[in-house]
C-alpha cells in the first residue's frame, strides 16, 4: 500500500475513456462531461468485462497491449492542470508524517489529510532543518521473505520533493492533500 501526497483536484476540463496507459490517456479523443464519456464507453464491446473468454481492441497509445485488452476501461476526469505527487510506502509515509508533525510514529491508521501550502511548507522546513542524514537501511533477505532497503538521504529527498509540492499548490492556490 502506498501514500500519494499530492495537490487538491482543480477545475475538470474533459473526461476520457482509458486503461491504465498514461499514452492512451494522451491520445484519447475527449468528452465534454462524464455522461457523454460514459455512454461511448457502453457502446465498445467487452470494455467493462474482465473473465468473458473475450478481448476488446486496443486502445491508441495503450503500451501494455499483453495487459490491458483483459481489464475493463474506465472514464477518467482529465484536470485542468496537471497535479504533482509524490507516492511513498505507507510505513515512509508514517515517518515522514511524523517528522512533519502529524500524528504518532507507527501509526499506520491514518495515513490521510490535508493543509494550506504554507502550513505544509513550514512544516517541511522545519523537518529538513531538524532531521538529520538518513543513512539509509540496507536490504534484508532471510529465505523467501525479503525486506526492502531504503537509500541514503531517501528522507532528505522525499521532503525536497514535498517542499516542491508545497510551493507549486501555493502558486496554484490549492491545499496540499495525502491519501
């Protein structure tokens, strides 16, 4: 599981029909309101089946064509910009809430919010200025179970790229979610 700390969702300007292809979600032609985009989508053969022995086409730009004729499609709202994010494991996620001040350490229940930009943006300052050097953790592998490592400095990046965040929700005046 993971957490994705990104800016609020801004003005829907269109909705596409899509599999998961960033590049299909690109070439996809586009509907000016989702009961539009939902209709098309009805009208393709087999795009809401997943076990039925068929295979709908190909969307353009798909690039997991072995992949994605199996899966449904799905509408998506396409935004008037696009929105930054940084995903991180839900167990980094923890450390880094804690390090910016929100909640206990080890405690993976609540792994969501919200704040202003500049709320956020003092609160990684702070963090960047006080934590010190992640070192890192090495990698840990005992039979089949395998432990992932962390790379040095992965916190000091991590925030540098919240602090971005932060910066870009303040110039487009939207608040600093994580989900």
């Amino acid at each position: 599981m993971t957490v994705t700390f990104t800016a609020a969702m801004g003005a829907i300007v269109a909705h596409v029909i899509t599999c998961v292809c960033n590049d299909a979600i690109a070439q996809a032609p586009r509907f000016g309101d989702y009961a539009d985009a939902r209709d098309a989508l009805l009208a393709i053969p087999f795009a809401l089946e997943h076990d039925s022995g068929e295979h709908r086409a190909l969307l353009a730009g798909c690039t997991e064509p072995e992949l994605c004729p199996d899966y449904p499609l799905s509408v998506r709202a396409i935004e008037d910009l696009e929105r930054p994010e940084v995903n991180v494991s839900n167990l980094h996620a923890a450390h880094l809430l804690h390090a910016l001040g929100y909640g206990e350490l080890g405690r993976l229940g609540e792994l969501f919010g919200d704040a202003t930009p500049e709320e956020f943006r003092g609160r990684v300052l702070t963090a960047l200025a006080l934590a010190p050097v992640d070192m890192g953790v090495p990698s840990y592998q005992d039979g089949n179970w395998n432990e992932g490592g962390r790379q040095p400095t992965y916190f000091q990046d991590r925030l540098t790229e919240l602090l971005d965040l932060a910066d870009w929700c303040a110039q487009h005046a939207r608040s600093v979610q994580w989900h």
